[in-house]
C-alpha cells in the first residue's frame, strides 16, 4: 500500500465509510500530524509515533500505544483491548469523542516525552 487512500480503496465499499470516518476523526485532532503507511496500514506521526488504524475481518483496530490505553481503560471497558490495541466491532458506530481523546493524549504525551529530552 502506498497511502492511505490507497489502503481504504483496497476494502469492501461497506467498510470505507468507516475508515474514512475514523481518517477525519485522527485528522480533526492532530491537524499537524503527519500520515503515511507502516506495518502495512494507516499512521499517524506527530513527534513520533501517534496513532494506527487497520480494518480486519469483523472490527477497525486502533493502535494507540500501551499508554493509550490504560489511561482510557474505564472508557474502554465495553471493546477488546490488547496491550496497545482497542477494537471497533463493523457492526458499531465508532465512539468520536473517545478516539478524539485519545489521539489529544497521545499528542500531550509526545509533546511532554519531547520536551523532556531537550531538557537533558
């Protein structure tokens, strides 16, 4: 996959909808981060690495970095979590003000692990 609207083209029509919604959702929340493809689907960098997104058979992984997770872990309780992953069932509207939270957390968090190694 070369980009992203490379990767959203390559699925079914009922699950673009989907990814382009979670695409503007990541895109309203970090403006400035930069996206592109690693590990063969959708990222986002902003001061490093930010967010992944990838459709699977029956839910749209959401990569979001250990941290990520535990800090929203309340929030999560009714998806599938793994260490860094959160999953979106096909079948469910998307949660938009928990994946914006989200991604503004991982921002500060980036921003704060930066800003730290300048002071060293």
């Amino acid at each position: 996959m070369s980009s992203v609207d490379a990767y959203i083209a390559a699925h079914p029509p009922e699950l673009r909808k989907k990814m382009e919604q979670i695409r503007a959702i990541i895109r309203k929340a970090a403006p400035k981060a930069e996206e592109s493809i690693s590990y063969m689907m959708p990222a986002y960098k902003f001061h490093g690495p930010l967010v992944y997104f990838g459709q699977m058979k029956n839910h749209l992984g959401f990569y979001v970095m250990p941290s990520g997770v535990n800090a929203f872990m309340d929030a999560l309780s009714g998806y599938t979590t793994a260490k860094s992953a959160i999953q979106f069932p096909n079948d469910k509207p998307l949660p938009v003000k928990l994946i914006t939270d989200i991604v503004k957390f991982r921002i500060a968090e980036n921003l704060e692990k930066e800003a730290r190694k300048k002071k060293k």
